[in-house]
C-alpha cells in the first residue's frame, strides 16, 4: 500500500517518522519539545538569572504545535483538519497554560476532541509533554464536521478556564471520533462517582464512574448520528489496573455483541476520576461498515473486546502484549529459566507481540508494513532500545510514527513490560 511519511531530516536511521498518511488520513505521533539528537532545545529553557519569567510548558506547547503544523502541512493537512488529539503530561500543574496556548493554534471555534492523561515519564529528559493527532486531508471526500452536542453540557473546563478547549466529538472521513470523558461535570468529579468520606467501600467505585461515561458518550454518538453499536475502537485509561474486571463488567452491559477493538492503559486522568474513555466509530451516513476481525493465529482476549475490528480503510487492533490469556507471559515469550541471562526479556516478548501482530493484520486483509499509528507503553523505558530493534529488523523504513512513554502501574498481565496501540490501512 502506498503510504508516505514525513521524516525530521536530522533524525537516526532508527527513529520513526513524525507522520505517516494513507489516503484521506494523517496519523502524526511522538511530537516533543525534542531535537532527536539534541535533546530539549536551548530556547525552551529559562533564563538562570530570572528563573521565574516565562513559562516552559508554554515554550514546549508553541514549539511542538509548531512543528506538527509543518508535518501536517506536507501531507496536505492542517491543524484545523485534525480529528482528534492526545496529550501525556508528566506535570499536573501545566495542564492550564498547555491548554491556554493550545488554543492560540487550534482556535476557539470548533477545537479537536481531546483526550489528557498522566505519564510518569517520556523518552527523553527535558520535555514534560508528548501529543500525537489523528487528522484529514484538507482534500478528504468526508470533509470534518464538528458534531453539535444537544445532550451534554458545556465542557467542564468552561467554569474553570473560561473557554472550552475541546469539543466532544467531530465526524470526517467515515468515522466519529469523541474526545475522552470521566465522570466529570462542570464543577469537576460528579460526587455520587466518588467514595462517601464516612462510607468509602459501600459501592465499586470502577462500576459507577463507568457507567456515567458510557452513558454520557452514548448520547454524544447519538448526536453524531450513531450508536454504541458503530464503535470500532476504544481506549480506556484506569488509574489502577486492578479495576480491570469491574470496567468489564459495565462494558458488557453496553456491549452486549460485537464489541470493538479495545486497548487499556494504566494512566491516571488528571482528576479524581480514576477512569477515562475515548470512542472511534464508523459513521452509518459514511460508506463504511464495521467488520469483526478474529483469528485462530493469534491470542484471544481474556476481557470484553475483540482482536481487531475492520472499517473500510482502517484497521483497529486491540492491546497488543505478552501473553496467549492462558498462561500469563508464555514460555516462549520468556527467557529459559534456566538460562536466564542468555536472551532478553522484552526483545522475547516484542517478537512475540511482532508474530501476533502480524497474524491479525493478515486476518484484517493488511500487514504489519501497514501500520500507521504506533504508541508504546512501557513499565521501564530502559527497555526501548531492545524493542525497537525488533520492530526496526521487522519494518525498516515501515516504522509507523509512534509515541513512546512509561506507564505508573502494572499492564493488563502480570509480567508484561510492554504494550502496544496500533492502527493499520488497509490496501483498496
């Protein structure tokens, strides 16, 4: 399939491209305040002798906004094409002039749904932020509409901010795309979502907060024209992996059949909520329809999910880690007891991951040289080198652009070090 990329002409031969299209869309990944082989630039620096005038986090939003404008911009997008935006910070306390100044690029009008998460740590030292967006071409057939919400109120951040610098959700290209909720209203956390001082354990907490997302991102679909039915992918961030089975509880109920694709990452929203969830769906006005991808070749998921869901040009994997959800982390997927310091633990488990990857992408009527979005989430990032050596031996200049960060609690199997987010195109 004939996908471009967009390259940083200094990077190694090693670093994935800062963005990759495939017919009407542009996936743009890893955007840091980060030379890739300087570091942190000079300019986002403060000045030692007045340490306290300026900001950095505004410094690194204007240069990171910056620089996905000029790859977007190659690809024939832009930063009001986009689709949907997701931004890991390390700091709480930037979050509001990350957002001030984000505004300043992508308007007031009609701003991508967003979703914001808490990493521990990124790549590289310096930086306290990375984003990567999901944008149309300013040619797409679909063109981007903003979704009018008529049964949800104004985004929280209003009361707080003044401004709403997000909508809930925007359609294009043949799909939907909401921005990530938690169990928020306008004055923050809804009460009822969070533990009773005096009565902390009287209901499972996972199960209430939810229930309210899923209900408030149901109506957001209906608005858009579509149903919990059409949702092709989904990304759940938990603050505690251990409310895994209490979150599947609650999707199965909203998911009776054909649930979609879905990935769950261990990072906390920056609230008291302790779960957030973004939708993708297939848009039924648009000429793509959702199709169940599943596979004797790979693993089954142990939770509520499947192993990957087709629509039209896009193919949505669900997480990808170590394990076959019958033994934890396979024997092949480990060193030799015996011979534990002879092979690498994570270079076993990423060529594990590497073969069930590619079994489902050929299920999918696609490949592993197709991929398009990539984001690793590690326990320990000291184990990138090892990864990206198998993905680099496998893909070559296939690499898709990707966003790498450090997640703060144990992955969905006990043992896993790494998983992964993907996205695929599908040849026409």
């Amino acid at each position: 399939m004939d996908i471009q990329y967009i390259r940083h002409p200094e990077a190694p031969e090693s670093w994935p491209p800062l963005a990759a299209r495939a017919g009407d869309f542009v996936f743009a990944g890893g955007f840091m305040a980060a030379h890739p082989v300087k570091g942190m630039p000079p300019e986002t620096r403060l000045s030692p002798g007045l340490p306290w005038h300026g900001s950095v986090i505004e410094r690194q939003v204007r240069i990171v906004f910056g620089d996905m404008q000029s790859s977007l911009q190659q690809m024939g997008s832009s930063l009001s094409q986009i689709m949907k935006i997701n931004s890991y910070h390390t700091k709480p306390e930037e979050i509001d002039m990350a957002l001030r100044v984000r505004r300043e690029f992508l308007g007031t009008e009609a701003p991508p749904p967003s979703t914001l998460v808490l990493a521990p740590e990124l790549p590289v030292h310096g930086p306290t932020v990375v984003m990567d967006v999901t944008s149309l071409v300013s040619t797409a057939a679909l063109s981007r509409q903003p979704v009018v919400a008529t049964r949800m109120p104004a985004a929280i951040h209003v009361a707080a901010m003044g401004f709403a610098p997000y909508i809930y959700a925007v359609s294009g290209g043949g799909f939907v795309f909401t921005a990530g909720r938690a169990a928020s209203r306008a004055g923050g956390p809804i009460e009822e979502s969070l533990p009773h001082p005096e009565f902390p354990y009287r209901f499972h907490q996972i199960c209430l907060q939810t229930e309210h997302v899923m209900n408030a991102l149901k109506g957001v679909l209906a608005d858009a024209g579509c149903s919990l039915e059409d949702v092709v992918r989904a990304e759940v961030h938990l603050a505690e992996t251990r409310d895994l089975a209490g979150l599947d509880e609650v999707w199965r109920r909203f998911f009776p059949k054909d649930p979609p694709a879905r990935v769950v990452v261990p990072l906390h929203p920056p609230s008291a909520c302790i779960v957030e969830i973004e939708l993708i769906a297939v848009d039924p006005r648009g000429p793509y329809r959702k199709q169940v991808i599943a596979t004797g070749q790979a693993p089954v998921p142990l939770g509520h999910e499947a192993q990957a869901v087709r629509a039209g040009p896009l193919l949505f994997l669900s997480g990808q880690v170590a394990t076959d959800y019958k033994r934890g982390v396979p024997p092949e997927a480990r060193p030799d007891p015996n011979f534990p310091y002879h092979s690498s633990p994570v270079t076993r488990q990423v060529e594990y991951i590497y073969k069930n990857v590619e079994a489902i992408c050929r299920a999918g009527g696609t490949s592993s040289a197709n991929l398009v979005r990539r984001r690793a989430a590690h326990l320990d990032l000291g184990d990138m080198p090892e990864a990206e050596e198998v993905w680099q031996s496998r893909l070559g200049e296939r690499l898709p652009p990707t966003t790498f960060l450090r997640v703060n609690s144990p992955l969905i199997v006990p043992g896993c070090l790494v998983q992964y987010d993907l996205i695929a195109a599908v040849p026409g």
